[in-house]
C-alpha cells in the first residue's frame, strides 16, 4: 500500500468501530460510490472484522475507486477503546498514518465527535484537508425549546462548546457535517468559524416490500394499537419507563392497547425488563405485551414497522439524531417519542407523531392512552412525514459525504 501513488483526488475515510449506524453508512458509500468512481480514488480504511464483508460488496468495476484496509488489530483496539481522550488520539494518529501511506489529500472521520479533543488542541495533518461526521451536538438545545437542563448537561454542553470552538479554528479541519440542522445557524452565529459546519442528512433505512418481509409476529390481536420499540433494547431508549407506563393504564385503555419489544436486550437491564414484564402478566392489566429478545434483520424490522399502527422513541433525553424515526416516516407511522433535543423538534416540526415527556412514566401512559383513543393518524402528517422521509435518501447521504470530502468549504 505504501508503494502506492494515489490520484491527487484521493481520500481516506475512517471507521474503526464495528457494527452501528456506521457500518450501515459504510455500505451506502459504497453503493453510491459510483458516482465519484474515475476521477477519485476512496480509501476506506475500516476494522478487520468488517473488512472482507465490506470488500466484497464493491463492484468488480469499481475496486480501482473504492479500496477497502484493514487497520491493524492494535490500531482498531486503541480508535474503540473506553477511554475516550485514548480513542480520540488514537484516531487521530491512525488517520495521519493512513493519509501518509495512501499519499491521499483529504481525510473523512465518519464520527468526529471522537476527534473534537486532539483538532481543539491544534493537533494537525500535514496540511491535508480533515472533515467529518458530528453526531451529537447539543449545545443548541435550549434555543430547540428543550426545557430545563440538570448540572450534568450544563456542564456537558459548556465542555463541547470551548471544544467545538477551538476545533473549528484548526486550519486543516475543512468541514463539518453534522446530522443537527439546527447546529448549522447556531455554529454560523457563535463560532468564528461555524462557517465550516453543513447539515448532513441521516439515511432512511430502506423499507422492504411486505410480500418480500417475514412477518414477526403472525397473528397480532385484533382491535388494538399496536405500539413497537426496535433496535438495541437499553436503559436510555426508555424501555424500563414504557413497562412501566403500561401498568398505569386504566381498563379500557389496556384492552386496546398491544406493544411489541423487539431487539437485543442490554444484559444490564435484562432482570428489570423480565421482572416488569412478569408483574405485568400477573397483575390485573390486559395489555397485550410480546418481548423479542434477539438481534432483528433489516427485513424482519421493515415488517415489524408495516405491523405497526406507532413507532415508540421514548428516549430518555438523547442526544442527536435517531434512525427510529427515519423508518416510522419512511412508512407512514406515526411516532411516541421524547420531547428533548433533536428528535423531539423534528417530531414537533415535521409532524411525525406526539412528542412529550418520556422521562416521567405518568406522562408516558398519558401519552399512550391519548394516541390509543384519538388514533395514531390524528398525530402524523403523512404528506410531511413523507417529504421528511424523501429527503433522508442514503444517496444523497453518501454524495453529500463525498462532495464534502473532495470538496469542503476552504
């Protein structure tokens, strides 16, 4: 690889973690990797446990313009390690290593918040060009309407704004793609160089046709709402408040009400969950409950969505953007998510669903009971949901990353 003189258009794009929205991006780049084959070449530079999988999804025609590295496994252990100031200098020096060796000119971090510690010290890169993907900002959400914030979030969000400040006073930080379009105006009016942050739209995962997606569950009960929480099922997507809600149901309420929980379940709350659920079973509410502990195919989740009436987002307070809601738009369903943040402004903005309180577990069964009685549809706009939907393509995703990458704002 050293001996290797890539074009002057030539770029490395980082990602050592395995798994996540991440390796889902790392296939959308390619996939749309056409449209920047010929006069570019695309280094993306990946864990070996994702390396041979990714490699092989490239077309026969395109392996001169998209070239898929291994890291070394040290490499790849210190970029994910738990430390997060040892990750961030370890993703900094990997990127320096692998721009040197590819003779590249420009470098893409798909996460850059790992990256904000190093480029806020002035750390560089022999003049190539840097950009990345900002996942998480949030010290705009005071100005998103996100109510009170404790002492942990306030001094949080003062610690990303010094960073984010002085990253973006770094010369060869060229641009930042954040999935915040609320972080673009504020980074244009508090940060001398906010000029340098565009909005980047989070990719719909795509929905299968139904004929072609394995039903999970092959008989709902009838007359009832049905309610889905997907994906990796922890603490922080508000499953243990969502149980508990479902016990302050009144009769009538629980008889019309089904929820499905479908995802591997966090080890740390696995016993919480079991015990809530087997309370529930034994206790006098008739809500229909089905827990599905195990990983989900993309497949099998499109169908699952299809058999909703509402997608639940409960989180508790999140920050940053949430694919959740990519897939309840994409399919016209209506969401029950937190009021907090990003993805309660684009709930309330696009007219996705109801966005409340999901923190308080009163709120949360309010919440439920009022979509069971005046029906999911009263709270989606489905020309809004669509339109939202229709602008989170994974193609223009991956050509907005690569214009950003190759081109950029100096």
């Amino acid at each position: 690889m050293a001996e290797h003189r890539a074009s002057p258009r030539a770029a490395v794009i980082l990602e050592p973690e395995v798994g996540g929205h991440q390796q889902e991006w790392l296939a959308h780049l390619v996939d749309w990797s056409r449209e920047v084959a010929g006069s570019h070449v695309v280094w993306l530079v990946v864990a070996p446990q994702v390396r041979q999988e990714l490699a092989a999804s490239v077309p026969a025609d395109l392996r001169d313009s998209v070239r898929v590295v291994a890291m070394r496994p040290l490499e790849q252990r210190l970029c994910a390690h738990r430390s997060l100031v040892l990750s961030a200098f370890a993703r900094w020096w990997v990127m320096r290593r692998y721009l040197q060796a590819t003779q590249a000119d420009a470098g893409q971090f798909l996460s850059l918040d790992h990256l904000t510690l190093p480029l806020a010290l002035g750390l560089r890169a022999r003049g190539r060009r840097l950009s990345g993907i900002l996942f998480r900002p949030s010290v705009h959400y005071a100005a998103l309407g996100s109510g009170h914030a404790g002492l942990a979030e306030v001094i949080r969000d003062l610690r990303k704004a010094i960073l984010y400040r002085l990253m973006l006073r770094n010369p060869d930080l060229d641009l930042v793609l954040t999935l915040d379009p609320y972080f673009v105006d504020h980074a244009a009016r508090h940060y001398r160089r906010g000029d340098k942050v565009r909005a980047l739209a989070d990719p719909v995962n795509p929905i299968l046709d139904r004929e072609h997606a394995p039903a999970l569950i092959r008989r709902l009960p009838p007359r009832r709402t049905v309610l889905v929480l997907f994906g990796f099922i922890t603490a922080r997507k508000g499953v243990l408040n969502v149980l508990d809600a479902l016990e302050l149901l009144l009769p009538e309420t629980a008889r019309r009400t089904a929820v499905i929980l479908a995802g591997r379940i966090d080890e740390a709350i696995r016993d919480s969950v079991a015990a809530r659920r087997d309370r529930l079973a034994a206790g006098p509410s008739r809500v229909w409950l089905h827990v599905e502990d195990r990983w989900l195919a993309p497949d099998e989740i499109a169908a699952l969505v299809e058999q909703s009436d509402v997608v639940l987002a409960p989180y508790q307070r999140f920050v940053g953007s949430s694919g959740v809601l990519m897939w309840a738009a994409k399919a016209g369903k209506c969401v029950l998510a937190q009021d907090y943040g990003l993805v309660g402004r684009l709930v309330a903005d696009h007219h996705l669903g109801l966005a409340i309180d999901t923190s308080d577990v009163h709120e949360l069964a309010r919440g439920i009971a009022t979509i069971v009685h005046e029906g999911p549809q009263r709270f989606i706009d489905m020309r809004s949901a669509s339109e939202f939907a229709a602008s989170h393509t994974a193609r223009r995703f991956a050509t907005s990353v690569f214009a950003g990458v190759f081109g950029g704002t100096a």
